[in-house]
C-alpha cells in the first residue's frame, strides 16, 4: 500500500514541481544554473543581412537567435536623443534601436516559451544611471517581474539554484551591467547584477584563431565566478578590429567552440566549462551543437 502511495508521488513529483524540459532539455532541470553551458549572441541587436555593414555582428533578429537556442545576449548601450538605446559603438554607426523596445521583444518570446531561461549582459559605456534609466525600461518591458534576484551578491558560482527550481519561481531573465550596478551611483536595484564580481572573461575581439586563454576581466577570483567565454574572431583592418562573417563558420564549429572551452577548463579553478559561449554570426557554423556537448547532452 505504501509503496504505491510512494509511485504516485514519485509519478506526480515533476508535475508538483511544474518543470519537466529546461531550456529544452529534461537533463538540464536538475542542473545548477552555475553547472550549464549556455549560448550567448555577442552584439545581439546588432543584426543586418547587409553584408557590407561593417558594424553587424549578426545576421538574424533577437527572435530568430533565440529560436537558435541563444539564452545569453549581450548588448551595449548608449543614449540618443535622452533614450536608451542599444547602439555599436555610436548610435551614428549602428542604431538597433530602443532598449526598451528590445526588451518588449524578449518578453514576447519568453510569454511563448515558458521553459526557458535567458542571460541578459548589458554594457553600460557611459555610466546611465541604474535607477533613474535601467530600471524604468526593465519594468515597463515587464522583464523585471521575471528577473532573478540572488539570496546573495555576489552569488558564487557554485550556489546557484538549479534551472527547475528558477523556473518553478518563475524567475527566468539573469540580468547582468557591467557598470554602475554595485550601487555606486547610489541606489543599487538587487536584480541588477554587477557583472565582474560574478563572472571572469579571457580577453575578447581576438584575432587569434586559436584563442589563447587567459584571465582579462574579473573582480576576485576564477574559483567562485561564472565565465564566460569570448569566441568571436576579429580581422584588424588597418588597426580596426571588426568581425568577420567569412570566417564564421569555422570559428563557430564544434571543433573550434570545445577547443577554446577546453583550454580554458584549467584557469576557472572550478573544473568547469564555460558558462557562456559567446560568438558573432550565431546563425553560422554549429555553436548549439557544441553547447550540447558542452553540456553533455
Ligand atoms: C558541470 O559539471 C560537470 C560534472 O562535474 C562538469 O564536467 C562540467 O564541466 C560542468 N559544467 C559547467 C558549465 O560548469
Ligand atoms: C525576425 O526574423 C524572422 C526570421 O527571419 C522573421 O520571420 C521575423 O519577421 C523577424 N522579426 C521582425 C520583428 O522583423
Ligand atoms: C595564437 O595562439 C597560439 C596558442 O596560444 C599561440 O601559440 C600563437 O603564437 C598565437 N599566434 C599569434 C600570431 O599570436
């Protein structure tokens, strides 16, 4: 009798806990948020099918990258006209336009897909202040109802929940500035997360194709940080450093993505793989493909 009480619980488990896929994978529930390897679109709104737009790192929308199986999107901001936007380097060179319209698009598609859980790396280049101009456009998106907030920050690598247990709270968007977000401008908001305390970087616009690892960017130390793994391959033009969608393929293979994540392995201190692939042109070469091996999968 017992016995079968205790198969109907074990039956009715994952429908209590709500969670049976996470971000598409029923093997990656179970899994710190801290022990999975997730895609990442660098320069994300930065999208053109132009091929002679120089300043495009990418060639499809945010929704179609998400549709890749992207979770992880970088962008940098700058104001224009007294609104945020997310511009390459000038809003002059490359407009994509509002962040809070980039939001609202990120809010439909999580709406839509309710299993998923999504990485946010905004920079931050002039210093806009948290509360007064990140904040509002997170939540009139509607981003910071889903927005994670850490019992701790910053949160070492190794403590955070697993993507079943986010999930179930329905807190799904990780939002990390690298800039202002330790509260020096005054009023910190906790789901804003700083990123150098919590993730270490090797250094990124390489043009090495075997890219070499080492620390760059971090605040502390590897052994309690998340990483993230810097693998888009710049060309230098005269000095100018761009990306370079011919060689994207190759950079963006299998072979490539594991090769720099292994080299990498050693100088986390954790054992770990990286926590972020982050690649230009991510509708090229086989960059989820390799995340799923990353992860096992
Ligand atoms: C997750 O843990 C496994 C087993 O310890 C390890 O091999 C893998 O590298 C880890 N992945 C990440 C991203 O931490
Ligand atoms: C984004 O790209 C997809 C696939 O190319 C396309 O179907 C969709 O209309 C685009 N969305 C917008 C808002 O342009
Ligand atoms: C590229 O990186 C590899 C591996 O670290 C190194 O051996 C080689 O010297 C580097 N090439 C250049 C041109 O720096």
């Amino acid at each position: 009798m017992l016995s079968h009480i205790s198969l109907l619980l074990l039956l009715l488990l994952p429908l209590a806990f709500g969670q049976t896929v996470c971000n598409g994978n029923a093997a990656l529930c179970d899994r710190s948020y801290g022990n999975v390897t997730f895609l990442g679109a660098h320069d994300s709104f930065a999208f053109s099918e132009d091929a002679l737009a120089l300043a495009a790192d990418q060639q499809v929308n945010i929704t179609a990258q998400l549709d890749l199986g992207v979770r992880f999107l970088q962008a940098q901001s700058h104001l224009n006209d007294g609104v945020i936007h997310f511009c390459h380097t000038s809003c002059a060179l490359f407009d994509g336009g509002t962040v809070l319209a980039y939001l609202q698009t990120l809010m439909a598609w999580l709406e839509a897909n309710p299993n998923e859980i999504v990485t946010c790396l905004f920079t931050n280049p002039e210093g806009l202040s948290i509360p007064d101009v990140w904040q509002p456009v997170f939540e009139q998106s509607g981003i910071s109802a889903v927005a994670y907030t850490p019992p701790q920050n910053p949160m070492p690598a190794d403590a955070w929940p697993t993507l079943a247990s986010m999930l179930s709270a329905g807190t799904r968007v990780v939002i990390f500035l690298d800039a202002g977000a330790d509260g020096t401008d005054g009023a910190a908001v906790p789901y804003i997360l700083p990123e150098f305390t919590m993730i270490w970087e090797p250094p990124f616009d390489s043009t090495n194709a075997s890219f070499p690892c080492s620390v760059n960017r971090i605040s502390g130390s590897p052994a309690d940080h998340l990483y993230l793994l810097n693998h888009f391959l710049d060309i230098d033009i005269l000095g100018i450093l761009i990306s370079d969608p011919g060689q994207a393929p190759t950079t963006n293979s299998v072979a490539s993505i594991v090769a720099d994540a292994q080299g990498c392995v050693p100088l986390s201190q954790r054992n770990a793989n990286p926590t972020y692939v982050l690649l230009d042109f991510v509708n090229l070469g086989d960059g989820m493909a390799a995340v799923n091996q990353l992860n096992g999968l």
